[in-house]
C-alpha cells in the first residue's frame, strides 16, 4: 500500500512511452497483475534511497572523511540501487523464457500427436495443458484457453500470448 500510495506522487509526471516499455517488460515477466509500472518506478526510486542510505551508513561505520571516497560510494551506490530493479525485472524475464523454451517442445510434441489421432485444436490444448507440468507455459495457456472463453478471436489470443512470451519458436 504505500508503494502504490508513493508511486501516484509522480504518476503524470512520467513519459507514456516509458510506462508502455515498462508495462511490456512487466507483462512479459508476468508480473503485470502484481505490480504496475507506476509502482515499479516507484520501487526503483525507493531502492535508490535505500542503497544510498546504506551507503550513508558505511561511511559512518568506516568513519570516513575523504571527499572523493565518500561521493564514489554514495554515487556507486545510488547507481546500483537504480538500476538494480531493472536487473532483476530482465532476469525475472528471462527466466521466465528459458522455462517455457524447455517446457514448449514436450507441449508441442502432444499437440501433433492429439491432433492426428482426431482431436480439433482447441480439445488438443485443453489436453495438453492438462498433461504438462505446472509452470510459466502452463499458465500462458491457461490465459490464452480463458481469452477464448471471453469471446476474443482464435488469432487475437494466440497474438497476445505472442506477445506476453516474446519466444521467436512460439511466435
């Protein structure tokens, strides 16, 4: 609650088009639902301050009083503490992709043999997403089967899971 209390401070104040990368790279983590890119701004900012804050108190313990010394490690740390939400948001995302990469062939090995032994596209889905494990592809096709049911076109949900994954052997 006060993440999202802080990141409406600044909301309007912020490029749409920063939002939009933001909000993609959210969606592709799948953490679109969890955190918006206001919040996610918002938590880059706090972690600014908390990683200079630290530095602060660094400097304090080490009793420093060398100019230099003190500017490299407040400026070093203010850097890593923006840019250390980025990171992780990257790594979370490619995570995300090398688990349904070794996931989707397994998937895409029982669509073909579903679908030759008579099963329509959408009944080898259903059965497909039934038989893989629980993960990040299982739950992509689970969104793109509930995207159906809401009455969106085949080819429209196929591209949003397109999109959502960002896999060039999936899209």
């Amino acid at each position: 609650p006060l993440l999202r209390a802080y990141s409406n401070v600044f909301s309007k104040k912020t490029k749409p088009e920063t939002l939009d990368i933001i909000r993609l790279k959210l969606l592709r983590a799948d953490l679109l639902f969890s955190l918006t890119p206001n919040e996610f701004i918002a938590l880059r900012r706090l972690s600014l301050a908390i990683t200079t804050g630290f530095g602060y108190l660094i400097i304090q313990i080490l009793d420093m009083h060398d100019a230099p010394k003190i500017v490299a490690i407040l400026g070093g740390m203010a850097v890593l503490g923006h840019i250390y939400p980025d990171i992780w948001l990257n790594d979370t995302i490619k995570q995300r992709r090398n688990q349904i990469e070794k996931a989707f062939p397994f998937l895409l090995d029982l669509l073909v043999l579903m679908m030759r032994a008579g099963l329509p596209f959408a009944g080898a889905i259903q059965q497909g997403i039934n038989k893989i494990p629980e993960g990040p592809l299982k739950r992509e096709f689970v969104r793109y089967q509930r995207d159906i049911r809401t009455g969106l076109a085949r080819a429209q949900a196929l591209e949003n899971l397109s999109t959502r994954v960002d896999i060039p052997a999936i899209t």
